[in-house]
C-alpha cells in the first residue's frame, strides 16, 4: 500500500514554516499550529494558525471527494 503525504507550507519574509504529515496526523498538526502560535519567540501567529488549520481542513475535504468510491458485496 502507498503512503501519502500532504505539505502545508507557509512564507512570512526570510522564514519558511514547511509540514508535512499524513491523513492520519491532521489533528498533531493543528495541535502543533497552536502550541506554535503560542511560543513568543516565533513569528508564527494565532492568525497563522487558524489560516492553517483551515488549509488542512480543506485538503481533508478535497482528499474525500477525490477518493474512489469503495463498493462492498
């Protein structure tokens, strides 16, 4: 079976916030925005973080309808 991957990237002036995780992984990954969010000594804001969020969601969603549907007999 193949392993996919999703990547979020974000560009804010020189810095570069890059994840990539997997369907299985969505929630650490909103989890890991917050606590980013949270430390002062990045740039990554609450802001940012519902933006991303919000991304990861929207992939979720895209990923469910281009699925094939699974027939069972």
């Amino acid at each position: 079976m193949r392993r996919e991957f999703n990547v979020l990237a974000l560009i804010k002036g020189n810095e570069r916030y890059v994840f990539v995780y997997d369907d299985d992984s969505r929630q650490s990954l909103i989890d890991a925005f917050r606590d980013q969010a949270a430390d002062p000594r990045l740039t990554f804001s609450w802001f940012d973080a519902a933006v991303m969020s919000d991304k990861a969601r929207e992939q979720a969603r895209s990923a469910e309808q281009d699925a094939p549907v699974k027939l069972r007999f």
